[in-house]
C-alpha cells in the first residue's frame, strides 16, 4: 500500500539537496513560475541483440519533444526534457541507467520498452524507489509475474500496456488451424529467460491451451540464450514429425535454428515465432528462407487509431518513419510513440507535477485512446490484473511476392477492427 502523507526516497535526497542549494532556489523562484519543468526517462535497448526494438527511439522522441514543447498543466507552462538510456540489451544495464536516471538525473517519470528483458528491470527499481513508470513491448505475464506480481495488490508505481500470452496462443492457433496441417505436434524453443519460461510454463504458458485444441508441445527443454547449437532441439522435433515450430526468440537465435534446420533437412510447413520475426530487418538478413514465416503483429500502419499526441493515423506515423530513416516501419514504433502519449496527457492532468504521488495518481487514472488503442489503468475488461491494459492483436506472415518483406496480417479472429491484407500460405 502506498503511504500518502509520507515523504518518499526521492524527496528525502532532494530535500537535503535544496537545503544546500537554497541560494540558487531562491534566485530561480522567478523562472520557475513562469515554467515548470518536469523529466521523462526513456529506456531502451539501442546496442546488441534487442536493439532492434530501439531502432526508431530517436525519430519517435524527437517528435515527442517537438509535440510537447508547448505542453501546459492545468493552464502551467511545462518544460519537458526527454532524457535517454541504452540498454545495451542488457538486463543488468537496464536496472543501472533506471537507478541514474532517478538519483543523478531526477526523472520524474520514467518510460521503457524493450521485453521483459528492459522493462522489468527498470519497473521494479522504479518501484522500489517510488517513482512513476510506464513500461511496454512486454507480455503481462513475463511482466507481472515475472516481477512477483500479486494480483490481489499490483504495483503501486509501474503500470504497463501490451498484450499477453491469451492473445498471442489464441493468434497462433489461429494461424495453424487455417493451414490445415495434418500433424497437431508443435515444436517448441523457449530459451532460458522471463519471455520464455512464460511461454513454455506448463501451466500458464502455451503447452495447456494448445492441448485443449489437440496440438502437443514438443518441448526438448530451456536452452541459454545466444546458443550456436541447436541439433538437440532439431533432432527431437523431427523425431517427434514435427510441421510446425513456435516459441520466443531473440533473432540471432531464430537465424542460427533456421540455418541449422535447413543443414539438417527439417522442413516444418509453419514457423510462428515470437519476438525474432518482428523486424524487417531480421526477415532480409534470411533471404528467400524468410518468405512464409509467421509472427504475432502488435501494429501495423494499417491499425485503425490515432496519436493524441500529434494527431497522425497509424499509416502517417509509419509513413513519416520511412520518410525520414530510409528504412521501412517496425511494430515497436506505435508502442514507444504511445508511452509519449500517455506522458503527455499525466503531464496536462496532473494536480502538482513535482510530486510523485500525484504523478502516479494521474497515471493511474489514465483514460486515453492512443496510436495502439484505448489505454485505461480502470478496472475494465481489458485489464487482467491491476496496472495492466491488454492492446489488440492479430496474426499474420512476412511474404516476399513483391520483393521487400511485407508483414501481412493473415487473420484478425481476435481484433476484427483491424483489417486483414491477404491469405497464409505454407512455407516452401
């Protein structure tokens, strides 16, 4: 429970502080009337083998500070300054720049991305020091319970936004039933980390609903993380007769097991992976061995919301991405822009800015549609437990008939409002 009329950490340090610096308050006491000013840490990993997730961080804040450079808080002009933290897609890194941005820099809220590998991190040393966070990209239940979350309680800081592990097995079953294959043994790589030993979890991961509808989870066991062998895994799926493979990757991995299953002639008709097949970039590095692999899709340009931050549709957000890098859209853009969106609106609604408590109030009361849909923290349909919001899903494939990747959606069983843009077909 939160101790309202109690001084938090931050306070503590920042009240010593002022003592020492009362002088130089005073002189600003001017200034700061005209202008509030208020910090928002951003975390993400823009180095090593997730940075992928981060490829348009830099396009996305400077859009961010551009739209809210004439921001205002209950009529209050509000400075906003965005400051940001590699990762270096590392989970120990991602606790150390949340901890800089908090004690050295004196973030007033704090927003990461990235998986579970960035998130959790930065969301339990937000917690533990009280300050506000919202986090994404990140299923809830590597999220949540991956912090030791108790449903019964949640968190009292952090609170996060994406889609679980529910919507992503209900879009892959989707996707395998209208393949019409004939074997229902599934292939499963899970590695070692928060995102896949969720997804491998007997009990609340994939192997229990994808029972339910006949599939059986070959599951040779967790391997670590950037493995360069996976004949172990290879020979118990083809032993197994294995024509589909699914699990949660990171891409280095996905192309080392896709490189070796070739050599060793394993020749799934469906490969529906998490995570590794997210990025355009993963698919051209495969070449034609990239046509017809499937994935869970988060955004697309084609998603039927708006920025109330900006006021740009999906396909304007992509399309001014593009524009601008040479590169073609990624799924995490939507995401990270919408963290800027929720800042934005807590900074307009918030009753005093620089207290973290009412920064985490206005947060939590969060009622927002967004550039990946409505974002409410309120005890709705779409919450599963307390500081969770579940975001539309659907299923598709990356398909090389006019050259470049294309993801297209496949099927929208479980989101209708978003469109579909062609048929699956089977690899090879």
């Amino acid at each position: 429970m939160r101790k309202f009329g109690t001084m938090n950490r931050r306070a503590v340090l920042a009240g010593g502080a002022s003592l020492l610096a009362a002088p130089a308050i005073l002189k600003a006491s001017r200034a700061s009337a005209q202008a509030a000013s208020f910090k928002i840490g951003f975390v993400n990993p823009a180095t090593g083998p997730l940075a992928p997730f981060g490829e348009a961080d830099q396009y996305i804040m400077d859009a961010a500070r551009a739209a809210m450079a004439g921001i205002e808080n209950n009529g209050s002009p509000v400075n906003v300054e965005i400051i940001y933290k590699d990762t270096q897609s590392n989970s120990n890194r991602a606790a150390e720049v949340a901890v800089e941005l908090i004690e050295r820099d004196g973030a007033d809220l704090i927003v990461a991305s990235g998986a579970p590998d960035t998130a959790n991190p930065v969301a339990d040393q937000c917690e533990l020091a009280e300050v506000p966070c919202i986090t994404t990209v990140a299923p809830w239940q590597p999220y949540f319970f991956g912090r030791n979350g108790d449903p019964a309680t949640g968190f009292d800081f952090s609170y996060h936004f994406f889609w679980g592990l529910e919507d992503v097995i209900a879009n892959f079953l989707n996707l395998w039933d209208s393949a019409g294959i004939g074997s229902k043994a599934v292939a499963g790589l899970f590695p070692n980390d928060a995102d896949g030993n969720a997804w491998g979890d007997p009990e609340l991961g994939l192997p229990k609903p994808l029972a339910a509808r006949g599939y059986s989870v070959i599951d040779p066991g967790r391997y670590q993380v950037m493995n360069n062998d996976f004949t172990a895994q290879i020979a118990a799926f083809k032993a197994a007769g294995c024509e589909i493979v699914t699990g949660n990757m990171i891409p280095p991995d996905f192309a080392t097991f896709w490189s070796q299953a070739a050599q060793q002639d394993f020749r799934p008709k469906v490969v529906t992976i998490g995570k590794a097949l997210l990025f355009p970039s993963v698919i051209e590095s495969l070449g034609a061995r990239g046509d017809g692999l499937t994935t869970e899709i988060w955004w697309t340009p084609s998603h039927p919301f708006a920025s109330s931050l900006t006021g740009e549709s999906a396909a304007q957000l992509a399309e001014g991405y593009t524009k601008a890098s040479g590169r073609p859209w990624t799924q995490p853009i939507g995401f990270v822009h919408a963290l800027f969106e929720i800042a934005a609106d807590v900074i307009k609604r918030t009753a005093q800015l620089d207290d973290a408590y009412a920064v985490t109030d206005a947060l939590a009361a969060t009622d927002l549609d967004t550039i990946v849909g409505k974002i409410a923290w309120n005890g709705g349909p779409l919450n599963p437990v307390k500081n969770v919001v579940r975001t539309p899903l659907v299923g598709g494939q990356w398909q090389l008939d006019s050259g470049a990747p294309q993801l297209v959606v496949t099927n929208n069983a479980e989101a209708p409002e978003i469109p579909v843009g062609g048929a699956m077909k089977l690899i090879g």
